[in-house]
C-alpha cells in the first residue's frame, strides 16, 4: 500500500514539472508569438501607412484686376471644382453667388508647391472681357492677387488600386466624429482596444432594432481587422485581432488610431478602384471636401461604414436611405444632434451626385503627357505609391473648349466629305506662346477615350508645314536671300544619290514664271522651295529643323523639302513654338513643379529657352506666314475671324488629300491640328478646307492677344515692285511694302518701258 502511495506522488509531482513546464514553454511561446505582433504593429503603423496614388492638377486660376477673362468661363471653373451657387453672399468655402458679371466667391485654399493660399471670401467684377476691381468681400481694401485651387484633372493609382484622400482630425467636423463614435464604438475613449461589454450592449440594440444598428467590435478592431489581416472567418483570427488592437493601443495615442482608421475604412467602388477613406468617399458621394459635408450626408458616410457595399447609394437608394435615417437616430440619441436636426434632416433626400466620378481622368490625352514627362524623372512606382502631387499647366478652359470644337468640327467635316460615319478623326495641341506651357491636349474626336492618343502617337507626313522651316534656312543667309528674291517656279529637276531623277511639281500643276520668297511661301508653291532647299544644302535643312525643336530622325531626302516627314501634332507644335517665340527653342512642357505628400517641393521645371536662329530672320519668316493668314492658303482666317486676331500660321496637305493640316499662332497661343484617318485613305480635305476650320473654331472663341511681333531694329520696311522684287518705281508697277534687314533691302528700281526720273527709297514702318 505504501508503495502504491509512493508510486502515486511521484506520478504527481512528474506531472505538476510537467504542467509547469508546459506552462513556462506555453507562456514562453505566447510571449514570442505577441512580441511578433507587436513588432508587426510596431512596424507597419510607424512606417509608411498607404501606397499613395499621384494627384496631378491643372494650373489654378490666377485673379488680377486687367486680367482677361469672360464671365461666363469663369463660373464654369466655378462648376468644375464643384462650387454650389447661392443667393447672397456665400457663407462657406465652396460657395459662390453671381449678378450679372460680379461674383461673391468663398475659395477653399489650397497648399501649393511654393506656398499656402488661404481660404477667403472675394468679389470681382468684369468689364468687356478683363477683370475690372478684385476686393476682400467684407472689406473695402483691394485684393491684388487671388488664386483659385487647381482642378483635380487624374491620378496614377498604386497596383493595387487603392484610392484615398488623407485627412487630419483637425480637418474633419467634429460632428463626424462624435456621430462615428456614437454608432460604431460608444466607449471608444474608455478602453483599450477591445471592450466585451460592448459586445453585449450591440446585441441588446440590434435586437431592439430589428437589424445591425451597432457593432461589436471597437473601433480599434475594425482598424485592425483592415489594415493587418484578412477577412478569414476563425478563431486565430480573432485572438489575433483581440491582440494587436491591445498591442495599438499600448503604443499610440487614441486621436492617432481614430485618424487612420478615417483614411483607411473601405467606403466604396468605383470600377477597379477601391474608394478608401472619409475624405475620398465625400468627394467621390457629394463632389466636395470632408470639412464642407452637411450632417445628412455626414450621416450617410457614417452608415456606409457598416458595409459599402450593401449600402451603396448609387445602386441601392432605399437601402441607403434607412440606413441613413438609423444613424441620425442614434445620432439624436446620443446628443450628437437634436431630435430637431434628425427629423429635420431624415426628410431629406440623399444628397449625392447623380454618376460617381470616372475611374480614370476625363482628360486622359494630356494626363499621357504629364506621364511621358514625368518618367523622365521618377521611377514608375514613385508615381503609383509616393502621394506626389504633381502641378501643370493644364488649362481646364482651354482644354474643354479645343475639345468641344474639334470634336463638332470633324463630325461636321465628315458629313460634308460623305466619308463613312466614325471615320474622320483628329487631334490638337495648344500652348504658350510665352513659356512653351502646353495647355491642352485632344488626342482625338472621342476625348474620354483613355487609348490611341493622336495627339502624341499619330505619325503622319506633314506636307508643307515643313516649308516654314525651309525658307528659314534661307533667310538666315540674308546676302543669298530676302523676302524679295526671286525664285523659279517653273520644273524643276534633282537627281538622286541612286542615280534617280525626282521632278516634284506644284499642288495645282501651274508654273507662276519668277515669284518672289515671300509669295513662294505664301502660295506655298513647291518648286521655289525644292529650288532654295537643294541650294542651301539638305543637311543644313536638317541641322534647321532639328534647332527648331524636332528630335525625330530626319532622312537627307530631297522629298523632305516637300515634307515627307512623319511627325505627330506635338513635333509640329515643337516647330511652331520656336517660330512664335522670336526663333528661341523652348521645349514644350505639360508640368511646373512636383511636390511630395508632406508639402516639399522636390523638383520645379523652370524656362529653358535657346536662341536658334536670329530674331531678323525670324520676324521676316513671322511676317511672310502671317501674309498666309490674309491673302494666302489660309486666308479663311481673315473671313471668319475678326480683324484684331492677328496671327500667323501655314496649311500643310499630303499625297491625294490623306492628312489636312493647320499650324497657326498668335501673340499668346500656339495651336496645331492634325485631321485625317486612322486608316490613311484619303479625306478629300486640304490643310485650308480641312484642319484650318478647327483651328479657326477655336480661335474664334479663345480669349488671345493679337500676334504683334517685335520688329528687330536692324529691320526696315520698303516698297518694293511687286513682280520684280526690285524697288518700286511710282511711274510703273504695283508696290508691295516687305521687311527686310538692314543693307539687304533692292539697290535698283524697276525700269519701266516709258523711263522715268526714279523716286528716292522709301521706308515705311509697320
């Protein structure tokens, strides 16, 4: 019996060791397993939070008294950054009021890259198309510059297509967070991270509902929940959610867990991209910031917590209506509101946009631009996942009208050419003449298409838009040529390098006997200029073309004088801007600076400007294609745009009439446009018949200065004869007044048949 006894303690006392043992190598690994979690929550919270998309922007409003804006475009920016028309004056930022041309704006402010603009209540008036007084609203004092806060133009979302707008707790209305609190997590400030009483209280009021009013978890589990594990249904799971939501208390503040769990919360779907956060889902449900949310729509975002998905208000109203409607209750109940607002705002409808926001950039040809400009720079995941903010200098005015017109202008060009419907397409580009800024871009009739961009991809021969740059050449030699020169437009015959013999001729088939440089470009005859390119030499021809701003490949080819060179609209828009600019290369640019998500600027793209030809020779070839614009290929201009809208440009038609063309400038824009088909089959349109009317559309409704070029004070006018290109004899001949560079001007007269006593020079200025 003793024995038995003995045999029975040392059973126990083996398996106390052993139960302690296992306790200590229980705890031991419990204790690793949490310090695992611990370093988890450590490291991820503390570290970057998101993968945050870029916001690209287009360039903000800038408000001058003298600066030129109609009123009308005005409260369309107004509309586009989603402002609310009021009667008196507004009371809150995203407010506006209209009379006539005075307006009462409440701006929003906005941190730009260099600094911080306010937000503030203004008044401006216009008077024919200028800004006339601009003045604090509630205060006689003058205002000298405001700038509205740039529109959100697209995005370069992370690979996984989480979309958020982050936002501070001082940001927020504190009536959305009581409301939060006072629906999802009642004792948010009491616990420490999980709450068991909670658990019971939520059951008791879903009971007494009738349905899930309140839910069990705190709000610190939820955050957990999405921001560390999955949606695995199972009991590690949840022991694991239980610790880490006590491990995230222990190391952060409750106003820190409160605020990511703001940014983070799932609030919807738009397409592939996952609406994350309070302040996207306002924007993405009302089309305005977080801070300016009514308590009715407050309550909705609220609601929506509790599953996006099932309470969308977009697919399910009715649904999202109740839902809205429980959380204003308890809203009331908990004293966050009156029983007074509730009532109040439950009669409300749901004050949501009608469609959600596109997924992808409603100007989806110039956000390729930015792109293409940006990867120069950053790495491709820099883009998807630094939250950069990324200003350009988009034009939201500009682009919107170029759209608008291209697209009604082809369509009509279609039905007039009797072309298959769809068929015609086009493209344009638009920019500064100043700084090379590029303001829109339309990479086809279809603008919200995110595909083929014409504007950037479309490679097509430009005919004579080439000859500008040509006749450059020449005028840069200004012993060898000037504006008067005579050139042959007869035949005319080149032998090529394989032995080959190219007898280009002119579009109508006619020979004009000996016409002067500036006609030769003006008619845009094309012997005269195969003439003055072979004798300047091709490879000087192309060095020129190159300074001029195209970085394409340019083959030797005498068949390049006649602009068999493919080229898209932006390579010509290169082109052109140098001309427009007084001969200084300035290469064309979409975006000012780069600012990353804490506010620092980390790259600006200043003005690089090159002189590439000099300003005489440049303001005689400004002159001469100006002279296209009143009596030559594009003299449509000066029957459909008034007077003062000076400019100066050049058609460009290729082989049997498959590409029209027009490239054209003024004292403050460049535009060039591009119409043809994707197929390459022929149109029927010239550059003056086709491309030349978009350009025109535009132009009549763009607000823009008068080309009025800077005359080089080595340039002179004279008359000349209008057929000799000699000095003009009054006895004889017609006169035509040309520029030219001083000591280059014609020494002799015409001689009549009837000799006379020649008249003294005369200089004309112009």
């Amino acid at each position: 019996m003793s024995f038995l006894w003995s045999f029975v303690k040392i059973v126990w006392r083996v398996f106390r060791i052993a139960l302690l043992v296992s306790i200590v190598m229980g705890a031991l690994v419990a204790a690793a397993y949490v310090l695992k979690l611990d370093d988890q929550v450590k490291t991820q919270f503390a570290g970057k939070l998101w993968a945050l998309p870029a916001r690209v922007f287009a360039r903000p409003l800038e408000l001058y008294e003298g600066q030129t804006l109609f009123a009308s475009n005005l409260e369309k920016e107004l509309q586009l950054l989603n402002y609310t028309s009021v009667a008196g004056d507004p009371s809150g930022t995203g407010q506006y009021s209209r009379n006539g041309n005075t307006f009462k704006i409440y701006s929003r402010g906005f941190r730009f890259a260099e600094d911080t603009e306010s937000e503030r209540a203004f008044e401006l008036s216009i008077n024919k198309g200028r800004i006339s007084s601009l003045k604090h609203l509630n205060d006689t004092g003058p205002l000298n510059l405001m700038r509205m806060e740039p529109l959100l133009i697209g995005n370069f979302y992370p690979s996984h297509n989480e979309d958020r707008v982050l936002v501070q707790l001082e940001e927020v209305s504190p009536m959305l967070i009581k409301g939060l609190i006072a629906v999802e997590d009642k004792n948010y400030y009491d616990h420490v991270g999980i709450n068991p009483k909670s658990i019971m209280r939520a059951l008791l009021a879903n009971a007494k509902a009738g349905q899930t009013v309140q839910g069990g978890s705190t709000l610190t589990q939820q955050l957990v929940k999405n921001f560390y594990l999955t949606n695995e249904r199972s009991l590690k799971r949840k022991v694991n959610e239980a610790t880490m939501s006590l491990l995230l208390e222990l190391h952060y503040s409750k106003e820190k867990i409160l605020e990511t769990y703001l940014n983070e919360i799932y609030l919807g779907q738009n397409k592939k991209r996952a609406i994350h956060g309070f302040g996207l889902a306002s924007q993405f449900y009302f089309s305005r910031p977080i801070r300016e949310l009514e308590t009715d729509q407050i309550a909705l975002l609220i609601g929506m917590a509790k599953g996006a998905s099932y309470y969308d208000p977009r697919r399910f109203p009715d649904r999202a209506l109740e839902r809205r409607n429980l959380v204003l209750d308890v809203m009331a109940r908990e004293s966050v509101i009156t029983k007074e607002d509730a009532a109040l705002n439950k009669a409300k409808p749901l004050h949501i946009t009608a469609n959600a926001p596109p997924s992808v950039s409603p100007f989806p040809a110039y956000l390729e631009l930015v792109k293409s400009q940006l990867q120069r720079d950053y790495q491709e995941e820099d883009l998807r996942s630094e939250g950069l903010l990324i200003f350009t200098a988009m034009d939201p005015i500009v682009q919107l009208t170029s759209e608008k017109v291209l697209s009604k202008r082809v369509a009509s060009l279609e039905r007039q050419q009797r072309i298959e419907r769809g068929k015609l397409n086009g493209a344009m580009v638009v920019s500064s003449v100043q700084d090379g800024e590029v303001l829109s871009v339309v990479g086809g009739r279809d603008v919200r298409y995110a595909g083929y961009n014409r504007a950037m991809d479309a490679r097509r021969q430009i005919g004579s838009l080439v000859k500008p740059g040509v006749f450059l050449a020449a005028l840069e030699k200004p012993k060898e040529y000037t504006l008067s020169t005579l050139i042959n437009d007869g035949p005319v015959k080149v032998k090529l390098s394989n032995g080959e013999v190219w007898e280009p001729g002119n579009y109508d088939l006619g020979d004009l006997g000996q016409v002067t440089l500036e006609d030769a470009l003006v008619k845009s005859r094309n012997t005269p200029t195969v003439r003055i390119g072979i004798t300047m030499g091709m490879n000087n021809i192309v060095d020129k073309l190159h300074q001029m701003g195209i970085n394409s490949e340019i083959p030797p080819y005498p068949s390049v004088l006649l602009g068999a060179l493919e080229l898209s609209p932006l390579e010509v828009q290169q082109m052109y801007q140098t001309i427009a600019s007084g001969g200084m290369y300035t290469p064309l640019k979409s975006i000012r600076s780069v600012m990353d998500s804490f506010g620092r600027t980390l790259r600006r793209y200043p003005l690089n400007i090159k002189q590439v030809t000099t300003p005489e020779a440049n303001y005689l070839l400004t002159y001469a294609m100006n002279r296209v614009t009143k009596v030559g290929t594009a003299n449509y201009l000066s029957k459909v745009l008034p007077a003062w809208k000076n400019s100066a440009g050049k058609t460009g038609t290729t082989n049997n009439k498959r590409d029209s063309w027009y490239a054209g400038f003024t004292g403050q824009h460049v535009a060039s446009v591009w119409v043809g088909r994707d197929d390459n089959k022929e149109t029927g349109l010239t550059g003056g018949t086709g491309a030349i009317k978009v350009w025109a559309d535009l132009f009549k409704v763009l607000p823009t200065r008068p080309l009025k070029p800077l005359r080089p004070g080595k340039v002179r006018f004279v008359k000349v004869d209008r057929e000799t290109g000699l000095l003009y004899n009054p006895n004889c001949g017609k006169s035509v007044t040309m520029p030219f560079i001083r000591g280059t001007q014609p020494r002799k007269y015409r001689v009549c048949v009837v000799q006379a006593v020649p008249q003294p020079e005369v200089a004309v200025d112009q």
